[in-house]
C-alpha cells in the first residue's frame, strides 16, 4: 500500500490598473450572479436527484460528495479516469460511486455486488441512496455476480479492463477451514480475472487487512498461480475514497 501526497503552489501574476478594474467587475458581475441563484434564479449546476434525506453521518458526506462532484477530475486515488474499472464484490456499492463523483469515470466504470439487488437493499440501509445516485450518474451496475466466474458472466465478459478492484474479500468465520474457503475464492477469481485484463499493463487490486490471518491466505502465491505477478504493495487510503466507508451488514 502507498501513501500519496500532493503540493500545490500559487503564483502572484502582475496586473496594470485596467486589468484590475475589470477584474474587480468581473467579480462583481459573479457576485449579483450568485445572489440571483440564492433567491431563485436559475442555476446552471445540475445537481443529481437525492433519493432520501438520510440523517446518518456517513450519508451525509456521501452525498455531499456526490453533490460537488467535478465531472472531469484526472484520478481519484490510485485510480484515473482513462482506466475502465470493474469493481467487485461491492458491498453497498459506496467505493463505486466514491469514483464516479471523485473523478467521473461515468461509462469506463461497471460495479458489481454478490447480492441480488433485493438482498442488497435488505442488508445495507444506505444502498437504494446509493444506486440511485450510481444511476444518476449513469454508472453500471450488476447484481449477483460471482467474483470466480466473472469471464462466464455475459454482461461483464464483453470488455476488457486496465483495472479489477476486489476490496476485503471474506466469505465469514476464521477457522481453518474459512481460510481454505478464502483462498479457494481468491484463487479462482485471479484466474477469471485473467481473461479479462486490457494487455500487459492492466493490473487487479487485492485489498487485504494486514495481519497474520490474512497472510495466511499467500495472496501473492494464489495469483502466481493464475499467471499473475505482485508489482507492489500499497497501504489502502480510505480518505482517497470520499463517501466511501467500511460497512456492516444489517442482521
């Protein structure tokens, strides 16, 4: 995993008194602008349809996220919107549309969930926000995908991908025989995966808690089986991600 940081610095540009006589109109003209929208005048920010007005914390900075979204951002963490993205095993679908309001991945982005869609609206309160919004932004989404057999799914195996996204994988349990389950999971999706990655460049992300349990799983040996090769290992910066959280289930 990888920490990445960013410096942006600002330089002074040198105006004559002319220049800055329109520039203080200009912004003037701006201001009467926003004062007309405030009062009810017409906007030209198209803002996507809420579906709820959750009061959950979390929620909230999901859909003010998705509110701001700047339509043509470059990447969002370690992701570009150049890459078309298959995310697996979604969850509640959060990570997916973290990236297309963070960088407008739009038509390159596909989101997938284990769950039907029913199972999914059951199990996560804050899902039908959720893909409504994916909806709005017109993102693809498929429901009870199995990660093992994403090359035999024809509404994923039409494309190729620069980038397969499987965050925190497990099927439950931490006995001897989960691991196995686990790694037997993992070994098959790594070799579905193969079938569908654009040339030598695309890569599939893994994300693991890093501790002994899970290293017990040997990622990198169940992917060496599948032709693949680690390349490196980066810490995984939820704050990348925004709108997006680690989730529970509802029982």
């Amino acid at each position: 995993d990888r920490t990445e940081t960013a410096n942006t610095q600002a330089y002074p540009t040198r105006c004559c008194p002319m220049a800055i006589d329109k520039a203080r109109k200009k912004a003037k003209r701006k201001k009467n602008a926003a004062a007309r929208a405030h009062t009810g005048g017409t906007s030209s920010l198209n803002h996507p349809t809420l579906l709820s007005a959750a009061s959950s914390s979390q929620l909230d900075v999901l859909l003010r996220a998705t509110s701001v979204a700047n339509p043509n951002p470059a990447t969002a963490g370690i992701y570009q919107d150049t890459h078309h993205l298959l995310v697996v095993g979604d969850g509640d679908c959060s990570f997916s549309l973290s990236l297309a309001t963070s960088m407008g991945a739009r038509n390159r982005l596909v989101c997938t969930t284990y769950d039907s869609r029913g199972e999914l609206l059951s199990k996560y309160s804050q899902s039908a926000v959720i893909l409504k919004q994916l909806a709005n932004l017109n993102v693809t989404v498929h429901h009870s995908v199995d990660c093992q057999l994403l090359h035999t799914d024809e509404r994923i195996n039409g494309a190729k991908y620069d980038r397969i996204v499987f965050n925190f994988p497990h099927v439950g349990g931490a006995k001897a025989e989960d691991v196995e389950m686990n790694k037997s999971i993992l070994a098959e999706f790594f070799r579905s995966c193969a079938h569908l990655l654009n040339g030598t460049t695309a890569e599939v992300h893994v994300t693991l808690r890093d501790t002994p349990f899970y290293q017990s799983w040997k990622l990198q040996q169940l992917a060496n089986l599948a032709g693949l090769h680690l390349k490196k290992t980066e810490p995984f910066q939820i704050a990348s991600y925004p709108g997006c959280w680690y989730c529970n289930a509802l029982s």
